[in-house]
C-alpha cells in the first residue's frame, strides 16, 4: 500500500471514530495524529469536507493569515516542490522562464497550504487540550442514586447507569453513558443545559423528564415543562464550531415534548413514535416511597415533582425552609398536597399548570 493510500485509509478512520463518544484517550490519540504532520489535517479536512463536516472553519477569524502565510514558507511538506531533481533542471528551458515558473509554482501552493494551516489551527486551537475532564457519577447494581449538582440540578439513576458530567463558564452538559435517569434541572439562564443520550441532544426549557438509553432507540418522557431533541456531530466537531463561530454544530431538529409526553428516538436519529405517558406508571425504575428525615419542604416538593406533572412550587421563604421527616407514596402527591395545606399559615393554589404553596394572609404563622 503506498503511502498516499494509507494516509487517505487513516484519516477516514479516525473521521469515523471521532463521530463517536470516545474517551480522553482516544481524543488525545487523535490531537497526536493531527499534529504529527500537515499531510494527516490535510487528509482529514479532506475526508470531512467531502462530508460536509467542516462548514464552521469557513466561518473562522482569519486574523492570523500572515503568520500562517510564515508558517507555509517554512513548511517542510512543501520543500520538494521548491526544488527541481538535477534531470529536470538540465533540461529546463531558460533560466528566467525558470525562475518565473517556479515563483508561480511556490507562490500557488504556499496560498493553498497557507489556507490548509489556517483550517488546521483552528481546528487544533479548537481542540480542547486543557478541557477538565467531567465528572463520573455511577449508581449501585442494586439501588437508584440521588444526585444534587452545583446548579441544583436534581438526578435520578437507576441501578447500574452512568452520567458524566461537565460543567464550564459558558454551558452545562450532561452524558448518560448507559441506564436511565430523570432530570430536574436547574435554572440558570447564562449556561443552557443539554443533556446527551447517544447520538441524541436534549435540551431543557425549564422542566422534569426522564431518558432511557437503550441498544437501538432513545426513549425521553417529559413530566414537565418542554424539551427539544435533535441529533447533532460529535461533541469535539461541535467545541470546534462554537470556539470558532460562537454557535455549535447544526443539529438536525427531531421533536419537540412538552409535559405528559413521550417519543422513541432510533440511534440514527428518527423519530420511531410519540405518544403519551401516565405520570402514575412512568419510570417504573423510580423509588415507589419518598422517605426523608429532617428535609426541607422546598426539597421533598422538588422529590414529589419527578412524578407529577404540576410541579409543586413553594413561593413562602417560611414553609420552604421548614424541616420535616416521614415517609409518602412518590406517586400519591395529592397526600403531600393535603399535608402542606393543613400547616397553619399555608395557602394552596391550584393553577393549571402548576400548584403552589403561598403565605396565608392572616393565621399563626410556621
């Protein structure tokens, strides 16, 4: 096989590979390869093109074109084309039709690598070399794990699944490697949360819901509020576009759920079926009892809103910090509802999309 071949052969692996979730071991086998030689971008900016993957380096901030122009004169994968074998030079013609011939020569192909570099070190600037890694959350073979993150973002494992979790200044990711688990996200408006499950990309508006990664479908079921999932390119093809652009990859927009439903989505991204979900029989894999010792109000509500599709919200700073212990059905909120209103000094207000717990305007207060 000649080396040409064998090149072309790796860069189309490795573009194969990376539009895959790997690991930092093989990102930091892939940064290696790149940086080996110019020949491997070329060849991979060669195979992702006739992919149609690298629209966003056309986009980039050509500030540093001189200094890459630099670069390409001193390249050494164009020396050869800067000299002549000694057979060729002996029968070239005139010395000056030689010299014009040749600066034409060296003044295209420094443009074209020049080019070529500028893609390339936006793609390896893009890179992120000194990403932190994200943090693992596995829960037990036999028991669902509860996890509080630092954006109050709530999440329920169940036995035997995984999440990576990565958080940075500008967005908030979560993985779900395997398993299941149901989200209640955290508000924060500066850092969209995405959730990742596959191939597919969840992201929230503000609800509860709940993903089952399975061998061939998706399945994501909204308690409340409203998602979108989309399909998009690998997450590093995705950095590199947001580093360059300010926006991520496209994404091939599937469907959109709002509270009560549910979709099956294949692993190559099509919508398989929607439809919509009993609050009472979702997520069979979810605890059947809430049981909490000394928690706040505010906490166990949060608890109850994994199974119900009006979340219950506490607006009175009292009653959310008031400390309680026992034992509910998870999926008997109304029980806790007639709790919570038989407290002196609580209102219950039953809106249509929410029920919320509010001061009395008179009464002893908590």
């Amino acid at each position: 096989m000649n080396n040409g071949r064998r090149l072309t052969e790796e860069a189309a692996n490795w573009y194969l590979t990376m539009r895959e979730d790997v690991d930092a071991r093989t990102r930091d086998r892939f940064s290696g390869w790149l940086h080996r030689s110019a020949q491997h971008v070329a060849e991979y900016l060669a195979v992702a093109q006739l992919h149609g993957d690298m629209r966003a380096a056309a986009a980039m901030d050509a500030t540093s074109l001189e200094g890459l122009r630099e670069l390409a004169a001193s390249e050494p994968s164009v020396v050869p084309f800067r000299r002549e074998p000694e057979r060729v030079r002996a029968a070239a013609p005139a010395a000056g039709t030689r010299r014009r011939w040749n600066t034409l020569r060296i003044g295209g192909i420094s443009a074209a690598v020049a080019a070529l570099l500028m893609v390339s070190a936006a793609l390896l600037l893009a890179w992120p070399a000194s990403e932190p890694p994200a943090v693992r959350y596995v829960a037990g073979a036999s028991q669902v794990r509860m996890v509080a993150l630092e954006d109050d973002t709530q999440l329920q494992l169940s036995p035997g699944s995984m999440v990576d979790v990565h958080f940075d200044e500008h967005s908030r990711h979560i993985a779900l490697i395997k398993g299941d688990a149901s989200f209640d996200i955290g508000k924060d408006v500066h850092r969209p949360m995405t959730v990742a499950a596959g191939k597919q990309r969840i992201e929230d508006i503000g609800t509860v819901f709940d993903v089952s990664l399975g061998a061939t479908v998706t399945e994501v079921s909204v308690v409340s509020g409203r998602v979108t999932v989309s399909s998009t390119a690998s997450p590093w093809l995705d950095r590199a576009r947001r580093r360059l652009t300010g926006e991520g990859a496209p994404r091939q927009h599937i469907v959109e759920l709002g509270g009560g439903e549910s979709a099956s989505v294949s692993t190559d991204g099509k919508l398989v079926s929607r439809g919509f979900i009993d609050a009472s029989t979702a997520a069979t894999w979810l605890p059947d009892e809430i049981r909490f010792h000394d928690s706040t109000v505010a906490e166990v509500a949060r608890r109850f809103n994994t199974y119900t599709p009006r979340p219950l919200t506490v607006e009175d700073p009292n009653l959310a910090r008031k400390r309680i212990s026992g034992v509910f059905h998870a999926r008997d909120a109304a029980a806790f509802v007639s709790y919570l209103a038989s407290l002196p000094g609580v209102t219950v207000l039953d809106d249509p999309e929410h029920i919320r717990f509010v001061a009395a305007r008179s009464g002893k207060r908590l």
